[in-house]
C-alpha cells in the first residue's frame, strides 16, 4: 500500500483528478474533501459520458 499525496495516510487509495495537481492517488476521506470541495475536473473525455465529479 503506498501513502495518500493529500494527507500522507498510508491504505488503499483512488485516483483524483484534481484541477491544479492533475491526477493524484488520494484515501478515501481527501477523495471525499476533493469532491465537497468541487476540487476535481471531470477524467470523462468527449465519450459524452457523465463522472461522479461533474456538478
């Protein structure tokens, strides 16, 4: 297991695509704070599809 980029907790992690840092690998709880915060940019391309960070 390898450490979250946000906050440095070590466990399982998901991929964020934050809209200044790019794609980092956070925990679940940055994941979840990254997402409130409306931090993320959306990682669907022109497939016309629809992701959890698109508000």
């Amino acid at each position: 297991m390898r450490k979250c980029e946000m906050c440095g907790k070590e466990g399982s992690r998901m991929e964020a695509n934050h809209k200044e840092l790019g794609r980092i690998m956070v925990c679940q709880d940055c994941w979840s704070n990254l997402y409130d915060k409306n931090s993320m940019t959306c990682s669907v391309g022109s497939s016309g599809g629809s992701c959890s960070c698109c508000r």
